[in-house]
C-alpha cells in the first residue's frame, strides 16, 4: 500500500510527525511505520488521518497491485 501521508503533513502547514500522532493520539513512531509502509492502520486510525489533514482515506492510501492478492 502506498501512502500520501508525508505529502499530506506538508500540505497542512508542514506537520511534524509528532504534531499529527498528537492529533490523533497515537506514537510518532506508528507515523514513521505508516510513512515508511511497514504498518497498515486501522480503519479507525485512516478515517481520524485523513480528517486531520482534511483529506480522504482515498488520498492517504492507495492500494497497489501487489495488495491485490
């Protein structure tokens, strides 16, 4: 899965990582695990991301082919 979230950050004034695991209550260290695309979040968590971003799961997330198995 690829991720926009890097991207995202930037955009809302360039976030630090930390900044965003604040928001949404989670370890800057999941940020990096997520960024880095060795950690899926939950539902839950995409859904709180991508409102603080002011974004869509869609944009945060893209499956890639190889997801597809």
């Amino acid at each position: 899965m690829k991720t926009n979230l890097r991207k995202f950050r930037f955009l809302q004034g360039e976030l630090t990582q930390q900044q965003l695991a604040d928001m949404v209550m989670i370890s800057r260290q999941t940020i990096v695990s997520i960024e880095g695309g060795d950690y899926a979040p939950s539902v839950k968590l995409a859904l709180l991301l991508a409102e603080k971003l002011g974004t869509t799961v869609e944009e945060l997330f893209i499956l890639e082919e190889k997801d597809h198995v």
